[in-house]
C-alpha cells in the first residue's frame, strides 16, 4: 500500500510539475502566431489543465476524476458561501478605495474567475487535493508543499526582496488556508474557486493594490474574510459533532475515516475522530 501511495504521489507531483514548467515555454511558441487575446489565453490555460485533467482521468477514470478533483460538488452552495465569505474585502475596498480606471470585462473574467478556477484546480483540486485524499499524506505535508508551490507562483510581483518575502508570506498562507476550506467543506472545490474569485475581483474593481501583498487596510479586510470564512466553517459543521474533515487522524499521515463523506478518498475518508 505505502509503494503504491508513492508511486501515485510522485506521479502526481511529476505531473504538476511538467504542466507548471512546461507552459511558458507553450504560451510563448503561441505568442509568434497572430489571434485574438481570448484565445490565447484560452490555449494556455487549456495545456496547463489538460495535463492533471488526463492525469486524473487515468488514476481515477471518467466517473471518478469530477469527485476526486472536488468538482462533483455543489457549485451554488460554493457560490453562495462564497459571496458571504467575501462581504468584508469588498465592502472595505468600496469604501476605502476609487474604482480602477479601464475595467474591462475581458480582464474582469480573465484575471478574477478564469485565475482563481486555474489556479484553485491545479494547487488544491490536483496537487493538494489528490495528495491528501488518496496518496495517504496528512493535511500539513500536502498543504505545505501546495503553499510553497503556490508561493513561488507569485514571486513575479515582487520589485524588491522584501516586497517579494512578503508576497510568497501572503500567497503561501492564503494556499493553506484555501486547502484547509476545501476540506472543511467535504471536498467541494467550488468554494475556493468562487471565493478566490471574487477576492480578486474585488481588488480588481478598486484601487486596492498592485499586487497579492497590499497594504494595512486591504490586509485588514482580507483578515475579516479569512475570520469570517473559518468562523462559517466551524458552525455549519454543527454542535457536538463527532468527526471533524481535519483532525488527528489525518494531519502528518491521512489514515482515513468514511464517517462523514461519500466522495472517494484515500482508503475510506478524511473524518477525524475527536470524542
């Protein structure tokens, strides 16, 4: 069982790596070619998700890959607690800060939805997400090694060492926090998706900052989204609940539970025991 866990980890990780390095080399071979920016754009995103997505297909089949990448959930329960979960970034970026000048709606899209289901599908849906639920590794290793992948994902918008300490501090942290989200919520990826989403939209909209890393108010803000979002985590899973989706059993090595969940996981589930 431990070899096979391996194997399927190291495939997985080989796979995210190959897709992550591989496109730029990809996106700049399309950029000698004359087409509209939709799609090119499109194309790009196409091979970075097609690589995991025929991964996926292969590990877990046709049926199995939409539940094992967290798409098989309920996109308007995601929407929904989305929207709530985001209320203090955007009514503190509306209140605070002028509206951007040039909104258009190709970057509204492209750079709030189109970024957030990317990149949410890629670091938590594949990588995190499939080495945590069926590579037998525990919700700190998966969602480290996710974090410091997402981090250094966003290292381009740093203009000083500082600057960019800070930006890989923020982005890595809001990678773990997205994972700890997903599972919290049985696996529903749509949640991160939608609440990545609009907190990008939000800075999008308003002058909030040039980059992840903003200022005091904006990080003040997002600390109110980020309360909020565990605090509605926390109660929806209800008064004297039993099995806990991030516990014990499943922080350093995931060791499996099915007593909370129906979606396939490594071995049997991700509840955690905490009577």
């Amino acid at each position: 069982m431990r070899s096979t866990y391996a194997l399927r980890a190291v495939f997985i990780v080989g796979i995210f790596l190959m897709a992550t390095e591989v496109r730029p080399f990809f996106t700049n071979w399309l950029s000698t070619y004359q087409m509209p920016g939709w799609t090119y754009y499109m194309l790009g995103y196409g091979f970075l998700l097609g690589l995991p997505l025929l991964a996926s297909l292969l590990l877990f089949g046709a049926k199995g890959s939409m539940p094992a990448l967290g798409l098989w959930a309920s996109p308007v329960r995601g929407f929904a607690l989305a929207c709530v979960m985001v209320l203090p970034m955007f009514l503190g970026a509306a209140i605070t800060s002028p509206l951007s000048p040039g909104i258009s709606w190709f970057d509204a899209i492209r750079k709030t939805f189109l970024a957030g289901f990317v990149e949410e599908f890629l670091f938590r849906g594949f990588l995190f997400g499939l080495l945590f639920r069926y590579c037998g590794w525990g919700f700190l290793p998966a969602g480290l090694l996710g974090a410091l992948f997402f981090g250094l994902g966003h290292l381009y918008q740093g203009n000083t060492p500082l600057e960019t300490i800070g930006i890989f501090m923020v982005t890595a942290l809001g990678g773990l926090w997205f994972g700890w989200l997903y599972i919290m919520h049985r696996g529903n990826l749509w949640l991160p998706i939608f609440l990545h989403g609009l907190m990008n939209l939000s800075w999008y909209l308003f002058s909030v900052s040039h980059n992840a890393l903003g200022g005091i108010g904006p990080n003040l803000f997002r600390g109110l989204t980020i309360a909020l979002s565990i605090w509605i985590s926390i109660r929806l899973m209800g008064k004297g609940v039993k099995f806990w989706p991030i516990g014990k059993n499943n922080l350093l090595i995931n060791k499996g539970n099915s007593q909370i969940t129906d979606l396939p996981i490594a071995e049997k589930g991700f509840g955690n025991d905490i009577s």
